[in-house]
C-alpha cells in the first residue's frame, strides 16, 4: 500500500517545513502506520491529544515520510470503560514506551499491547488516574500511591547475575534506572526504567498563557533550550498564522548552530575522558567555556536560554558582536582540526571506541534510531537538508553521515557536524539580512492548532499544539513536545549487548540521551 492510496483528506498548516493533519478512522491509523513504513517513513511521536469531535479523546501519531510530516488524529470513544485504539508497535517498535505513556497520562490504551508495564509513575498519582485525560477541569491535589516492584524481565542461566545502577548516580547526571544481566562483565541483557524526573510539564502548559509557555518550551531540556524553544514558538506561530521577520529566522537559526557546537564539544571532551584520555576533556571543556562566554556576550545567556520568542527573537545582535563570534569560530574551528588528529592517532582511543556500543544500519532502521546516533547507523535524516526552513534552505548543509554505528561513528559525526555548524555560523554571520527580529504575533480567534518541527542537536523535535480561540480565553488546550530520546532510549538497550559492563558509560555517552526531556 502507497500513501497517496489512502486517500487521506489533511489540512496544510501554516508551518515553514511542510507539516499537514488528517483526522482518520482506526483502519486508516492502521493503514498509514504500514504504509510510511514500506515506503522508509518513520514514527516520530505517540501521544494522548485533547478532546475530539463530539467530545471524543484522541490518540496522534505524527509520521515523517519524504513529503514531509503528518499528523493523525484517531477519535477514541470509550468502549466498556476503555478506551482503546490499534497498536501501532508491531510495525513501528518505537511506539511501545510511547504508548505506555500515553496510557498512564491520558488513559488511552493500545489494543493487544505486548507490554502494558507502567512507565512514567512511580507511585505519584493513583494507577486508576490520567493526568491528562481532563485537562480542563480544576486540578486537585493527590496523594502518591505505595510503590510496587516494578517486574524488569529476569534472565536466567548458569553464572547469570544481576547489576542494578541508578536511579541515582554520581555527579549531576539525571535520575534514571539500568539493569544489567551479566556473565562475568559480558552484557546479556540491559532494561532501562526512567520517569523519575517526570514534572508534569504538559499539564502545567495548559495552566499558562500561550506566550507565556514558550519560557516553559524552553526549560524541557536545558542542553537543547533553543531547539525547544524555536519549535514551539513554531507551533504557536503556525496556529496563529503569523511569518516572522527574516533576520529573525536566521538568527534563531544561528543560536541552533551554536547550542549544536557547545554539545558537540562538550560530549567530545567526556567521550576522551570515559576512555581515560583526561587530556581530550581538558581541551574540549576549554573550547565549550569560551564558547559559551560567547553566548554570554552576544545573547546575555550561557545558554541563550529566553532568547527566541513568539513572533522572533528577544535581541539583536551588533556588528562588534558579529565580528567577535566570527573569530571565534575560526579559533575553534583550528584547535577543533587538532584534537580530531589526535583522536584519530590516539591506538588506546580507538581501540575503546571501534565495534564497541555497535547499531547496524539495519537494527538501526527497524528500531526508529534518530538524529545524531541515526546517522552514525546510516540513517540519512537530518530537517536542516530534507525539509530546510529559512535560512537552511539556502544554506546548502552538508550531512554527516557513517555506517559504523558504533562509539567511534558517533565520534565522527559530532567532529563533522561541528565543522559543518561552524561553517554554517560564519556564513550565517556573513549573510544576516537587515530588519526587524521580532513581529507581533495576534492569536487566533477560534480554535487552531499548530506544530514545530525542528532539528535539535539531539535529533528532530517535535511540537503539537492546539488552542481555544479568543472567545474561549485563548488557552491552551494540550502542548505535546517531543524528544528524540523516546526513539533513542530503547536502542540503547541493544547497543550495549555483547559488550562488557565497564564499556556502558562509554556507549551511554556516545548517545547523550535526555533524562528531562523525555519524563515530561
């Protein structure tokens, strides 16, 4: 089956990437799920959505193909007291936490499901109530429940032991729960339990003001503020059927290179100092400090926390700016060249890095592996070249791409991709057009929904909003924000399959995946 054989009837929203929504049946939910899967689309979010026609819930799904993005929404009427919908994770594995958080917040459950397992709540609210399910009645305060066993799947065998880390870990690393099956220090077997920085954040959208709740956007994820922030401005915009001005487009678009930089060159530095070579992450912190020193100086945050904003962004910067951000990039860019020989030269780097932490390009395609880790498994998706916004599309940016998929690919699509955004952030310097960076931004009248879709450096994000109208007090009705950590985390789990326990921290780092992002 062939997605234009399905005969969707979608709506275009008014988005600078092509996003459509369709509302669809459950045997068109069912059709399109396989049909972006035989023509090498992906699943990029699962979620409970607000109420639908006649008061209905509704499941969503959005679906990338290369056409661009679509959003389904599937009425579900309760049934029993159920209210069930067809699974979607025998064609997209993807789907299963997605899913289970879908069922533990808006009460929404997958037909036949293979793993029904709680995912989000660790005794925080009653098992027999859904955060999000009405979302429009005043909230109450609820006690948390008595925690239970959460039942990890149990391997058993001669000399089969078990190694229980987390959830709370040394230094300042988010709180998150891995159990290893072992052998000696062979990995049989990894099972992953988050949700424990779980803050209510889509609940707590809905309490706040539209432009309000960028702020909050933007404190998703600290390390992909920006990527956060553009994309649900995006939404926000898109729903309120507004363009923003040009210069503000690139300049968000700068930000994004430079929050993309900053992660790189952290990563790279811990990715050294995991394989005991403490003498990369000395370099490396150094280069990320005065970098974001820089940040600092040009947008007034380390971070550039607050700096895009419905309708633009929140400043501009000057030519004394530009210029110092320009040569910056060039001294970058030379000790950057540097530290990559070395790497490359270094036989004890190289030797923790090559076949450890290994994803096939073909395990890599079946399980949904996204952004910065999917193309280092020859997954060839990356927004800023498949469906480029300004100033993307006449920027020309080049993929990096590997077939590795291993610590060592990973490493090399970080060294590319921060050569590529340094080459990006000069030539967004050098070509920034005049004009305003920020334009007034008139909600609209009735309801509306919007998306954002944007490439953090992370992976894609992805932002759904839906809106009251003026009429109804503007609210907002349900805010899904979406990171490639779903996507990612699972994958993780096979990746350190067959490697040795003291190998984890290493594959753990060469993925970099959101603890906060993903318990929303």
């Amino acid at each position: 089956m062939k997605l234009e054989d399905l005969n969707l009837d979608t709506e275009s929203l008014a988005t600078p990437v092509p996003i459509r929504h369709a509302w669809v049946s459950e045997q068109q939910w069912t059709d399109m799920a396989m049909a972006v899967r035989d023509e090498g689309g992906r699943l990029v979010a699962l979620w409970g959505g607000a109420s639908g026609p006649g008061d209905a819930h509704q499941i969503c799904a959005v679906y990338v193909a290369l056409e661009g993005a679509i959003w389904l929404s599937l009425p579900v009427l309760p049934v029993d007291g159920q209210l069930l919908y067809p699974d979607l994770s025998t064609v997209f594995p993807s789907a299963v936490r997605m899913q289970r958080a879908a069922a533990e917040l808006s009460g929404l459950r997958a037909r036949n499901a293979s793993d029904t397992r709680a995912w989000l709540n660790h005794g925080a609210w009653p098992a027999t109530q859904h955060p999000l399910q009405h979302i429009t009645q005043p909230l109450q305060a609820v006690a948390p429940t008595e925690l239970v066993n959460y039942p990890f799947v149990q391997v058993e065998g001669d000399g089969v032991h078990e190694i229980a880390v987390g959830p709370v870990h040394a230094g300042i690393i988010e709180p998150g729960h891995f159990r290893f099956s072992v052998v000696g220090e062979k990995v049989l077997r990894l099972e992953q339990r988050l949700g424990y920085t779980h803050k209510g954040i889509e609940q707590r959208m809905t309490q706040l003001g539209p432009v309000q709740a960028a702020r909050l956007a933007g404190r998703v994820s600290g390390d992909s503020t920006v990527a956060y922030a553009w994309a649900y401005c995006m939404a926000l915009e898109s729903a309120a059927q507004t363009s923003i001005p040009e210069r503000a487009a690139w300049l968000r678009a700068l930000m994004l290179e430079r929050e993309r930089v900053a992660n790189h060159l952290g990563d790279l530095g811990a990715l050294g100092n995991d394989a005991a070579f403490a003498f990369g992450l000395a370099q490396f912190s150094r280069l990320r400090e005065d970098w974001l020193r820089a940040s600092m100086d040009a947008f007034g945050h380390r971070l550039m926390m607050d700096c895009v904003v419905p309708g633009g962004v929140r400043a501009d910067i000057d030519r004394g700016s530009s210029e110092r951000l320009t040569l910056l990039c060039d001294a970058v860019e030379a000790e950057a060249h540097t530290l990559f020989e070395i790497y490359e030269a270094h036989s004890g780097l190289q030797d923790r890095f090559l076949t450890t932490g290994r994803v096939t390009p073909a395990l890599a395609s079946r399980l949904g592996l996204t952004g910065l880790a999917g193309r280092a498994s020859s997954q060839s998706w990356d927004l800023r070249c498949d469906h480029p916004c300004l100033p993307y599309s006449v920027l020309n940016v080049a993929m990096a791409t590997h077939g590795g998929g291993d610590v060592a690919a990973r490493v090399l699509v970080r060294f590319e991709e921060v050569f590529e955004s340094l080459r990006l952030i000069r030539q967004m310097l050098a070509q920034m057009p005049s004009g305003p960076v920020q334009c007034a931004l008139g909600l609209p009248a009735v309801a509306a929904r919007g998306a954002g879709w944007v490439e953090g450096w992370r992976g894609e994000i992805f932002v759904a909003l839906e809106l009251d109208g003026i009429e109804q007090g503007s609210h907002i009705r349900r805010c899904h924000l979406h990171d490639p950590s779903w996507q990612n985390w699972p994958v993780l789990e096979h990746a350190i399959l067959g490697n040795i326990v003291p190998d984890f921290p290493l594959i753990n780092k060469s993925f970099n995946l959101s603890y906060s992002g993903h318990d929303l």
